[in-house]
C-alpha cells in the first residue's frame, strides 16, 4: 500500500474492555499523506505508535463518549504534554460536544483546570459536519445509540470508507454508507434485545445495513463477548452477498481494493 491509498489499519475491535491481544475500538485511517486517528479506545494508542506517532498524526475523531472508544485520549494528553512529544500545534479533535470538558473533569487534580486545549483543538460534531483533513473529506452522521453519537464517511480520490461507531441499525447510517467502497460496522449484539430499543447491530444488521447501502465490502467489527469473531463474519454474510471480514487487531484494508491484511 501506498501513502496516497485511502487504507483502514485496525488498532483494536474489543468490546466492552481490552482483550488481552486486543484493545478496544480504534483505526488508523490513512491516504493521500494524511493520518486520523479514528476512535481512541483503551489500548489503541500502543498500537497507533507502530504506524505514527502521536505528534505527526493530523486529527483525532471520536464517535462517542463511551470509554472502549475514548480512553486513550487521556494518555494521548499525558503524551502530548509532558513526555518527549512536541507538538507544533495541538492536535485537531473532533468528537461529540463537551469532550473537552469531559476530559477536563476527569483530568483536573489542583485548583487549575487541566490545559486540554494545549494538547487538542476541538471541534464540535454535530449531524452533517464536514471537515477537511489534508486531502480526506470527514462527513459525520448522528447515529442511534442513546447518547450523543456518530457515523463517519472518509473520502479521498474517488474511494469512500464508511464506520458505523456503536449504533442501532438507522437511516443516518444507512444514507451515510450508500455506495462505499467499505463499510466497517460493529456487530456487537448475538440477537435484538427485548423489551427496549437497541443501540447495537447484529451480525444480520450489519449485513442488512451493508447490502441496503449498497457497500462494496463489509467489515464487521466491535464483536461482542458472546459472538466469535467467525460466526459474526458467517451471520453477516448470510444477509450480505458481497465479501465479509473481521476487523482483527493489526489487519490493514486497501479501501476499494481487495482486502489485504497484516499482522
């Protein structure tokens, strides 16, 4: 793969905590010489590292405020402040309203707020957002998940990647992905809860979500404890006649391209 290939490298997939050979959701989405660093997840950013340090990436985006996809953004601070990192700049973020002051909260330990704002520049998602990272498009979608959450499209010369964050199957989603190049969607519930709305695909759903979107490829990811990774791969495929794969620590994707992974 080239610099200049629109490429998804899985970081981690684990759900709801860091499996011992996998930490929880984060990617390295990477073309045309830009890097963004997709959801934060616990553990992703030891990984991040064998691809780019933390200092040279060009953004951080964040799907929501759960901690199996947020984290690391407290040790990405603790880097970027007082360790060897130096920043030119800080570090762009964009995520849902009130990161922040989130990581604020948490961080502050004196009668001084935590300088969050030296390590990032934040930008506030809302449903539509766009942003320009280098030469990839970022479109964020709200999504259905029960709290303030979203979707995020990818663009770069003429190759599209979609990721579904946590979400119900939804609309958003739906009108977000249609006609990508690849959609990597979590599969994190083994059936439709009962007696309340859900906020998780199945392995069908994300299948159903992948052929009604019209996707090219399907990447199931954030496979919950009571799911193998192979049978989520088989339930999807059973709704999804296009390819279907695992979203397995360290595997890299050339969007638009045949799958091509990596350890």
């Amino acid at each position: 793969m080239t610099s200049d290939e629109l490429c998804l490298t899985v970081l981690g997939s684990a759900t709801p905590y860091p499996a011992v050979d996998n930490p929880c959701s984060g990617y390295l989405v990477s073309g045309q010489g830009a890097r963004v660093w997709v959801d934060a997840g616990t553990g992703t950013l030891g990984p991040l590292q064998r691809h780019v340090a933390l200092g040279e990436l060009d953004a951080i985006w964040i799907s929501h405020l759960h901690a199996d996809h947020c984290a690391d953004l407290l040790t990405a601070y603790y880097a970027a402040l007082y360790a060897d990192i130096e920043l030119d700049a800080p570090i762009p973020l964009y995520g849902p309203p009130g990161t922040l002051d989130r990581l604020a909260h948490f961080l502050t330990n004196t009668a001084s707020r935590s300088p969050v704002e030296e390590a990032f520049a934040f930008h506030a998602l809302h449903d539509g957002h766009q942003a320009r990272v280098g030469d990839l498009v970022l479109t964020s979608r709200t999504v259905a998940h029960g709290i303030p959450a979203f979707a995020l499209r990818v663009e770069s010369a003429g190759r599209s990647l979609v990721y579904s964050g946590d979400t119900a199957p939804c609309a958003e989603l739906t009108h977000l992905a249609r006609g990508c190049d690849l959609l990597l969607c979590e599969a994190e519930s083994a059936a439709v809860p009962t007696g309340e709305e859900p906020v998780h695909h199945t392995p069908e759903d994300a299948g159903d979500t992948a052929r009604t979107a019209g996707a090219a490829q399907l990447v199931v990811t954030h496979v919950g404890r009571f799911l193998t990774p192979e049978q989520a791969v088989d339930r999807a495929s059973r709704r999804f006649a296009g390819p279907v794969e695992y979203a397995a620590p360290g595997a890299r994707f050339a969007v638009g391209q045949p799958a091509s992974q990596s350890r």
